[in-house]
C-alpha cells in the first residue's frame, strides 16, 4: 500500500511541475519516465501475485512438513523404545545362548565316551548291514538260477505232457485196435468156443486160447482137422491185420513126457505144437512169417492145479497172443 501511495504522489508531481515551470521537452522525459513507471508497477504487481502464490505453496509445504516433522519425531520416539526393549531382550538371549553353550560344551564332554560307543555300534550295524546286501545279492543270483532252472523245467514238463498227450492218443488208438481185433477174432471163431477156445482181452493184448482137445491128441503135435478149421479161420483175421505181431504158446501139465527120437520131454512138446501150429497159419494165409513167433513154455505157466485131472486139462492148452505193433509208441518215447 505504501509503494502505490508514493507512486501516486510522484505521478502528481511530476505533472505539476511539467505544466508550471518546464519546457515540452521535459515534459516528455517526464511523461516516458511516467509510463515505464506503469510498467514497472504492471511488472512489479505480476511478480507480486507469483511471489504471493508461491508463498502460499511454501507455508503449505511447511505445514505438511512440519506435520511429518511430528510423525516422524513420534515414530522416533516408538521406535526408540522398541529399540531399547529389543536390546534388552538381545541381551537376554546371548545370556541365555551362552548359558546353553556353556551346557552343550559340558554335555558333549560328558558324551565323548557314549558318542565313541554309539559311533562302534553304528560301524558295527553297517558292517552287518554290508554281509546281510552281499548275502542278499547271492540269494538274488541264486534266486536267478532257480527262475532260469525252473523255466527250463516248465519248458520239458510242457514237452513232456505233449509228449503224454502223445502217447495216450497213440494207447487209446492201440485200445482202439486191440477191441476191434478182440471182436473181429471172437466173431470168426465163434463157432469153436464150445470146444474150449477161449477169445480174452488182457492189458492191451488179445488172447486166443485153445485147450489140447480142441488141437491135439494127447502126446501129440499134429494139428486135429477141427483145430486146424479154427486156426485157418483165425489166420484169415490175421491176414486182415499187418500190424499185429503174433506170438505162439505151447503149454503142458506137469506130467513128464516120455518120448522118443526128437522129442523128449515137455519142453520139446511145447515147442513142437507152438511150431505146428505156426506152419499151419503161414500155409493158409498171406502172413508175413516175421510176424509169427512160435514158443514152448513147458509146464512152468500153469491155469490150475496140476493135482487134478481137471486142472491138468486147463493147463495143455495153445496161446496164440496177439499185440498191435508198439512202434509208433517206441517212437514217441525215445523222442
């Protein structure tokens, strides 16, 4: 206010004295002077408004400042007691973990000798640890021999029931062979039975049996007509089956046999009926000879008792056994 108040009055005089006393020439200085005055008061007011504003600003900075100034003096003082507090309690555990060094140092001294103790314990445990892994590795390998072993069992048992399988198929086919001669045999000499033939099946052999009477005369190893009938119908069968091998079996009783040239006892009788009959099959027949075998038992395979008439009947009798060929059977087993 006091600068506007001087500026004014300076404005008065300075027109008070260019319209008294001083020449244009003057007055003109005086009126430049007046306008740069103006501009000067223009500026000055400008600067004026800037400068207020700012110090508005700056007194609103310092009282957030000086607002935060108490903050921060507050938070000091919490700070600082926390601080003091946190020192104590610092203080407070050092003793303390010293206290607990001071015991674990105590401890571990008084534990030298149970930590040697447990330390031989450990090593022991490990070195029992160590034969019970090598132990179990041996049992591994010999675990694995027994695995490869048993697989190779395994293999020959799955052989071996093939080869079972085999051989069952190739018995029942025998079976099979052996009951269809049986019947082939007992139908063509069915009408002999009544004279003491006798057709039988036993283990897996068919047994034609024909007693002395129906064959021979007594001491005798010529073929009697009706015989012969039966063996020529019987060699007909056989001629009809060339894997059926034929085996011929004289037999007597225990009565000795007293003979002459070259039969001399019951050996040779039973020889010699076993090859009569034998000669009289491959004559009347197309069988391979080598089929026939031709034997004499003599009196040592007895049916009965030779204590009775009856007994010593049954027992001079003629076997002729016949047996399917086993070569498939052989064959199966020596693979």
């Amino acid at each position: 206010m006091k600068r506007t108040l001087a500026i004014r009055l300076l404005y008065l005089f300075i027109i008070i004295t260019a319209f008294s006393c001083v020449p244009a020439r003057q007055f003109e200085d005086v009126k430049t002077k007046a306008a740069k005055c103006e501009e000067d008061k223009a500026r000055l007011t400008s600067e004026n408004l800037e400068l207020n504003t700012k110090l508005t600003e700056v007194e609103a900075d310092f009282a957030d400042l000086k607002k935060r100034w108490e903050g921060l003096k507050n938070d000091t003082s919490v700070m600082g007691t926390s601080l003091r507090r946190l020192t104590t309690n610092y203080d407070k555990l050092n003793a303390t973990y010293e206290r607990l060094l001071d015991q674990h140092s105590r401890m571990l001294q008084g534990k030298a000798e149970d930590h040697e103790k447990l330390m031989g314990q450990v090593q022991d445990l490990q070195a029992r640890n160590q034969e019970k892994e090598d132990a179990l590795r041996k049992l591994e390998l010999t675990l694995g021999d027994k695995e490869n072993n048993l697989n190779q069992l395994n293999s020959e048992l799955i052989e071996r029931e093939k080869r079972v399988k085999e051989l069952e198929s190739a018995i029942n086919r025998k079976d099979s062979i052996v009951n269809a001669l049986k019947d082939k045999v007992a139908d063509a000499l069915l009408g002999f039975q009544k004279d003491g033939l006798t057709v039988e099946q036993r283990n897996g052999k068919v047994y034609v049996s024909m007693e002395e009477r129906l064959l021979f005369a007594s001491g005798s190893w010529n073929v009697d007509k009706r015989g012969a009938e039966a063996l020529k119908k019987l060699a007909k069968v056989l001629e009809t089956q060339p894997d059926i091998n034929v085996l011929i079996e004289g037999h007597t009783d225990s009565i000795p046999f007293n003979g002459s040239s070259q039969v001399k006892d019951n050996w040779d009788l039973s020889v010699m009926r076993a090859t009569a009959i034998t000669k009289i099959i491959t004559s009347n027949s197309d069988v391979d000879p080598k089929r026939l075998t031709a034997a004499g038992r003599s009196k040592y395979i007895p049916l009965d008792s030779n204590e009775s008439k009856e007994g010593r009947a049954k027992n001079r009798r003629t076997e002729i056994i016949l047996t399917p060929k086993l070569d498939e059977l052989f064959k199966i087993l020596e693979n």
